[in-house]
C-alpha cells in the first residue's frame, strides 16, 4: 500500500532511499520470516506463498525488494551519502556502500540519519537514461526500473554505470559489460547516443 499524498510530498531524499523493504511478510505481524530473526522467508519458501514483486535477483535467503527508485538512479551515477550515526559522527560512503544486502547482513536496516547526498559532477560527454515500469500510476510501486549512466567519445562508451531497482533486495549494479576489440576499457555503441 502507498502512503498517503500528504506523506509522499513531506518526504525527503534520504529518507526515500532509506526506507525499509518491500515484502508482505516483513511488514506482518504474523510472520516471524528471517529479517525478524525467524527461520524462514515465506516469499521464497512456501507452497502458497505471495512472491509477486519480490527480489528475481540476489535473493538468496530473503526476496524483500528495495522499494526506493530514486536510489537506483542515484547509484547509477555513483553518488555518495553523508549518514550520522547514533553518536553523531558523520561518515561518507558510496550508494553501493550504503546498502547492505541480505546476504551479508539479513537483519541489518539503514538506521542511520542521511545528512547529504552527494551526487558527483557529470562531464560534458555524459548521457543518460532511466526507464520505471509501474502497473497503475507514476507513483505506484515500481515493477522495475533501469537507470543507466554512460560517457561517450563519439560512437565509443568509455565508462557505463547501469543499475536496475526493483530486481534485488538492494538498487542492483550490474557488471555485465563486454569490452569491444578495439580497447580494453572501451565499448562500441550500437546506434550513436544524440
């Protein structure tokens, strides 16, 4: 269920990035599933489980989702976060520091207060696109979202950054690229970017 207008337009950037998992059964209070310390994810494991809209990627022990989109953008475009934790100390990390999937830490959650968020310079040969499919409106739950970042020299990609959101219990970095022939830290672009 999507909160309210009156609460989607109070909120910030860091607490969007910063808010908890997707999942019917994380948000129960009948189902004591593995980020509550139980000894099971109902998504994943269970003949009548309600799995649509989990995690298809990295989903080991827990299919919750991710449910910032911004987030996926922002790690895109490698951005950093200025967090404070509970004795006041800031500390920056990047976006794909800042989230801790499941598999590494099942009850871990982003308790720490975002101070900043630090969104690096893009340069001038820099393109971009983000795609969000959603079943009903512009602010419903996303289905899935691409965000991909890439830096040009004419018809040749020199870096690319592309993450996928609603795939993974975290915004997902994907690291399949494949170097073309000509250079190893070049890629050819099918269809010129304008």
């Amino acid at each position: 269920m999507l909160p309210p207008p009156q609460l989607r337009n109070m909120s910030t950037l860091g607490s969007n990035i910063a808010q908890r998992n997707r999942c019917w059964y994380f948000h129960s209070a009948d189902h004591d599933c593995f980020r509550k310390g139980g000894d099971r994810c109902f998504a994943r494991n269970s003949e009548t489980g309600e799995n649509e809209n989990h995690a298809i990627i990295d989903n080991g022990s827990c299919v919750s989702l991710h449910a910032s989109s911004i987030a996926t953008a922002l790690m895109a475009f490698n951005a950093s976060v200025v967090s404070i934790n509970g004795e006041g100390e800031k500390k920056k990390v990047t976006m794909d520091d800042f989230f801790v999937p499941p598999s590494k830490d099942i009850a871990m959650e982003n308790n720490l207060q975002t101070k900043e968020i630090i969104l690096p310079a893009p340069t001038k040969n820099t393109k971009s696109a983000y795609i969000k499919q959603v079943a009903r409106e512009s602010y419903d739950w996303s289905l899935g979202d691409l965000a991909v970042v890439f830096e040009v020299s004419g018809n040749t990609c020199r870096t690319a950054s592309i993450v996928l959101g609603a795939a993974a219990p975290v915004p997902y970095r994907s690291m399949e690229i494949h170097p073309t022939n000509s250079s190893a830290n070049s890629f050819a672009l099918e269809t010129p970017m304008g």
